[in-house]
C-alpha cells in the first residue's frame, strides 16, 4: 500500500476532521499506487493521519475513510452502510429517506435514497466505484428492496474519470415507484426524474409548514413535482397555486395532486417563475403563504454574486405577494451561498420591498440528510420561515 505525504502544514484539515485533500496539498507519494486505490496519509513529518481513497487525476484527490490504521476491504465498506442505515432507524421513515449521505456517513461520494420499495443508488469518485458491489449488497442485506438503480448520470463522475450510466443493480424497478411522505403519497419517476428522483432534503421543512396553511391560499414557486403544494393542500389549504417552468414536471405534480384527491385545491401553472412573480405583483395579488423553493442558482463560488441577485429579486416579489400577517418559506439549496450571505440577502430585500419580518424558524436539511461539523460543505440547504408584517 502507497504512503501519501502532506506538504508541511497541510495536515491540519484532516486534523480537524475534514474528508477532503486536494492535489496542491499532497507533496509525494511513494510505493506502488493506482488511481482509486486504497492509500496511509501522512504529515510532512510522517505522523500517520488516516486511510483514504486516491485519484491524481481528481482535484480532491484524498477522500478520507478512516482515522484508524485499519483495513478498507469490503467489510468495512459494510460495516459504514450498517451504521448510516442504523442511524435512521431511530427516526426515519426508511421507504422514505436518505440512506446514505456521502462523507456525513463516512462514505465518500456515495448517495443512497429509497423510495418505497426501491433504492437509488449514486456512486460519484472512482474510489468508492469499486466498492459498489459492496454497497449493493449491504443495503440488500440491511433493507431487503425489490430494486436497486443507479442513477450515474452525473457529469462529475467524468472529472474522477468514470463513465455517466444508469441502469438496473439488483431485482426490478418500475418506472414509477409510489412513495410516501409525511402522509402525501407521490409517484417517484426514479429512472428519468432530477438527480435521483425526488428531493429527500426538504421532508422535514415541508411538513414545518403545517399550522401556518390550513384555510390558506397558497404560492408554491419552484414546485417541481408539486411537493411543498401538496403538503400545503393535505395540511388544509383551501386554495394551492403551485409554478414550476417544466410542463413535465406540472403534469406529474398534478398527478399526484389526484393521486391524493386534491385536484379541487391544488392546481398547477407551467411558467417561469420569476415571470409570475412579476405578473402577480404588478395584479397586486395576495396571498397568505408564498412558498420559494428554487433549484440551486449557483453551482461554483465566482457565480454567487449573480445568484444573490436571482435571490433577493424573487425574495422581494414574494413578500409583496404576502399580505399582511401572512407567511413565507424562503428556500436556498445553493451549497456556496451561506447561510450568513442567505441572511443579508433577506434583509436586503426586506428593506427593498418595505416589510418587516419576523421569524418563525431558521432551519436546514432533514436529519437523514446529516451535517458534518466539520465540512461546512455537507451543510447546504437553507430554509426559513417569515411572517410577514407591512
């Protein structure tokens, strides 16, 4: 096995915690290597510091497994699907959650979601790519699925120097797969839909929303699959507008507004929603809850700027739209806009729009979806909740 030394005083990330090495840090490598192998990292000094998973060509080119000089063999790789499974079974749904979340679960790059009676798999470093196997077999063995499919139809596996596919891991899987959360039933598309079907993340905030829509009328922007809409019409809105631009998507949300029986008080409009905003406010429409829960608006820091801007414009349109007293969900997934930028942003356009708000709760992914204290970049979903006072 290789040994990787740090350059002088580039230990201190993983000291501190953190699962990521990058090229710049590491000073040599020495002894027989391959990329996506298994490799000792040490300081400068040679103080041993943990085991990780190797790519030169990967600009994370460490990804830390374990602080342990220990074997990473397929018993391991075991043994950390067990633990992230064991750590929802105290709280989670599991036909309904996110089973593993990557580094937060001690495993790099890996994301599992279930949905019913299928998992989605998404392996995304090379290292972890030949572990896969593993990992199928584990969550075989933990959760009993009808299905496992991967869903690696993802660009970055490229900069690792994997191939993008999907396909079929284990038994069947539908097209389709019904799923339910916080008692809303919803069709999965687990083979075509974003990412890997259905976002996990926002399960606990979605049913946040509860004592503040019954007998309301209710903005859903950014609906996609009608999530938060349906949430809002199964918790006692009497009337749901949700906007997304997909019609693909507007046609599923609408759907599952009837596979729930709430086509009467839910319905969905295909159009850009920064183009409704504006529309509605220039109508001087009211509502009592706006709901804005956009896709990420920057993937890379040298565009936060930019993703500010798209932030604090539908921010203020949305607050407009609040009537007095009435309530919004403000939504930020954008993992380089912090929550103290995703603040100033609010206050900013509070001050713009002439409101006041006050908040009801400051909150941010579901406990399936785990933080690692130390990697702020496992922190990365925003969500708040404002009533709204003119």
């Amino acid at each position: 096995m290789a040994n990787v030394y740090l350059h002088k005083n580039k230990e201190q990330r993983v000291l501190s915690g953190h699962p990521w090495v990058f090229r710049s840090d590491i000073e040599t490598v020495e002894g027989d290597h391959a990329d996506g192998g298994v490799v000792r990292v040490l300081s400068s000094r040679h103080k041993f510091l943990g085991m990780a998973i190797y790519n030169s060509r990967s600009q994370i080119s460490l990804r830390m497994l374990s602080r342990r000089d220990e074997s990473i063999n397929s018993a391991f790789i075991r043994s950390r699907v067990k633990r992230a499974i064991d750590y929802r079974r105290h709280f989670a749904d599991l036909r309904s959650c996110r089973l593993i979340f990557a580094e937060s679960d001690g495993l790099p790059a890996v994301i599992a979601d279930s949905f019913g009676d299928v998992i989605v798999l998404q392996v995304l470093c090379l290292g972890m790519e030949r572990f896969k196997q593993d990992i199928v077999d584990a969550l075989v063995e933990e959760l009993h699925p009808m299905g496992i499919y991967e869903r690696n139809d993802v660009p970055v596996r490229e900069l690792e120097g994997l191939e993008q596919q999907t396909g079929l891991l284990y038994g069947e899987v539908p097209d389709r797969i019904e799923m339910q959360e916080n008692g809303v039933r919803f069709l999965v598309d687990v083979k075509e839909g974003q990412k890997t079907g259905f976002f996990l993340d926002q399960k606990e905030n979605r049913a946040a929303i509860a004592p503040f829509v019954k007998d309301m009328r209710v903005l859903d922007c950014f609906t996609h699959t009608g999530s938060f809409a349906l949430h809002a019409g199964h918790y006692g809105a009497r009337e749901v507008i949700g906007v997304d631009i997909s019609q693909y998507a507007c046609d599923c949300a609408t759907e599952n507004a009837r596979l729930n029986a709430l086509e009467d008080r839910v319905r969905f409009e295909c159009a850009n929603a920064f183009d409704y905003l504006r529309t509605a406010q220039e109508s001087h429409e009211q509502f009592d809850v706006v709901i804005l829960d956009p896709p990420a608006f920057t993937k890379t820091r040298s565009a936060v700027e930019g993703a500010l801007r798209g932030y604090k414009e539908i921010n203020l349109r949305g607050m407009k739209l609040v009537r007095d007293g009435g309530y919004l969900v403000t939504c930020s997934c954008s993992q380089h806009v912090t929550p103290a930028l995703f603040h100033q942003m609010l206050l900013d356009a509070q001050k713009d729009a002439r409101v006041q708000l006050r908040q009801v709760e400051w909150r941010t992914q579901g406990k399936d979806h785990p933080i690692l204290f130390s990697s702020p970049e496992t922190e990365y979903l925003k969500c708040a909740i404002f009533q709204v006072f003119k």
